[in-house]
C-alpha cells in the first residue's frame, strides 16, 4: 500500500507522462503538416513511448492499492519556427522530466518507501537516455546548419533513432 504522499506524487507524475505525449503528438503533427516525415516519425514514435510510461506508473499505482487520477490536461504548443527550435523545446521539456522524476525519487526517500524507490530507477535511467537523444539530435542539426540536402538525410537518419518501447 502506498501513502498518501505518493500517491499524490505519481498521480502527477502519470499527468506529466500524459502531457509529454499530447506535446509530442502536437510536435509530430507539426513536422507531418511541415513535409519533415521522419521528424514527424520520431516524434509520433516519442508519443507512444510517453503513453507508455505514463500506462506504467498507472499500474503500478494502481498494484500497490492506490487510486490512480486521470487528469485533464495542459493544451500542448501547435507551431514551432524551425526543427531545432523544436527539438530544443523537447530537451527543455525532458530535463524538466528528469527534475520531476528526482523529485518524486527522493519523495520515496522521505516515506521510506523502497519498493516505490526500486520502481522508479527505471524512470531514473530512462531519463539519462531520454535527454542524451535529444542533445544528440541537436548537435546533427547544429552540424548540418543551412544545408539543405543534409537536412534532407538528417530526416531519414532521424527515423533509424525510434526507440522500440522496452516497458
Ligand atoms: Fe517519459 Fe520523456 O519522459
């Protein structure tokens, strides 16, 4: 059985799981309506891995005797000036992630909950992978610069960086 405490600490989490997939869905919707096809790829591919860590902690809570909360949700951003300032945008919001994460891990510590603690070293990890793609992805399109048909290979290369959810 969890406490109060972090029952209320995953139920946000699962809200900022969820709201990390609508703006990765919006994101996709974006690079699709922009002709970027493998950005948008990447990004519809992100959207499902976030649906996934959100159905994660849902049942986890929902194992250990906890009520989880489906929240309504913050309208995620429509338009975006270029790929890297959208991908900047994804780095931003993934460190923010791993700060909530950080955040949730040591609520654990305060309510000696262990078993809650060991759950969420997945999180932990996944984050570290999480923010290197991204700052990955950033340093191709600085390399690429104004280079049209580097662009053009970046957005094929993009596709080949789709993580298959390990959840
Ligand atoms: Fe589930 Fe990308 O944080």
């Amino acid at each position: 059985m969890v406490s109060q405490n972090i029952e209320k600490a995953l139920n946000k989490q699962i809200r900022i799981e969820a709201e990390s997939s609508q703006i990765y869905l919006s994101m996709a919707c974006w690079a699709e309506s922009k002709g970027f096809e493998g950005v948008a790829e990447f990004m519809f591919a992100q959207a499902d891995e976030e649906r996934e860590h959100m159905l994660k902690l849902l049942k986890y809570l929902i194992e250990r005797g906890g009520n989880a909360v489906i929240s309504e949700l913050s309208k995620p951003a429509t338009g975006f000036n270029s790929p890297k300032q959208m991908f900047e945008e994804v780095l931003e919001h993934e460190i923010f992630v791993s700060n909530s994460i950080n955040d949730l891990v040591s609520i654990t510590f305060e309510e000696k909950d262990f078993a809650t603690n060991n759950f969420l070293q997945w999180y932990v990890a996944e984050q570290i992978e999480e923010e290197a793609t991204a700052r990955t992805i950033l340093d191709k399109i600085n390399l690429i610069g104004d280079d049209k048909s580097g662009f053009y290979l970046f957005d094929k290369d993009v596709r080949s960086m789709i993580v298959v959810p390990s959840v």
